[in-house]
C-alpha cells in the first residue's frame, strides 16, 4: 500500500503533533510506504507520478496552502481517498470539504493514531 502525504511547508514547525504520529506510525508499518513529498522545486510529473501511484492520500489541512491546495485537487480529479487533519484549534477552509472523503480533528497524537489505525 502506498501513502502520500500533503502538508505546506511549514506544517513541520507548525503542526509537530500531525508528524510526530505520522513518523510514529511510519515506523510502525513496514508494510505501508509513505511518500513524504520534499517542499523543494519538485518536477510536477514527478510529484503526478507519486499522487497517481497512491492508494490514500493523507493531508494536514490547518494551514492554508496553495502547493497542497493544488495537490488535493489533483488527487480529487484522479478520484483518490484523502484522509484530512486539522488541529482543533485551527479553522480550515470551506473548499477543504470539497475535496476530502474525510475529515478529522486532533488535538493530540493519539487522536491521528487512531485513525491511521483504522486504515492500515
């Protein structure tokens, strides 16, 4: 099974909760590739390929972004599965809904534990 994982740039700094339990569970699931996009220049065909080659697309949607924007639209169009994030405290765009088959909050890292559990 393959991942890929959208987040904006800053989401690391500004949301460590989202990827202490993303790298937790990595580290847990050998099974389950996940791509961790680099927030570099990255070829768009390359960045296609990953979002075409995913079984699930795994998404912190608390801080707005246009990169992640443009990737949850591409994995909308290829009719992916996105499975999106945001912290309880943060209030998240409109246009998220359209794009996402789900949404959930957390607070803390054993609240994206368990809905990563629930996919694996």
């Amino acid at each position: 099974m393959n991942w890929f994982i959208s987040h904006p740039s800053g989401a690391p700094y500004q949301t460590p909760i989202f990827f202490r339990a993303l790298k937790q569970f990595d580290t847990d699931h050998a099974d389950i590739t996940v791509h961790w996009p680099p927030r570099d220049t990255v070829v768009l065909a390359d960045r296609l390929e990953i979002l075409r080659s995913a079984d699930l697309i795994i998404a912190e949607v608390s801080i707005a972004s246009t990169g992640s924007g443009i990737e949850l639209g591409i994995a909308y169009t290829l009719k992916k599965s996105v499975i999106a994030f945001h912290q309880g405290t943060s209030v998240i765009s409109p246009a998220v809904s359209v794009a996402v088959t789900a949404l959930h909050t957390y607070l803390a890292e054993e609240d994206i534990a368990k809905v990563l559990q629930t996919l694996a």
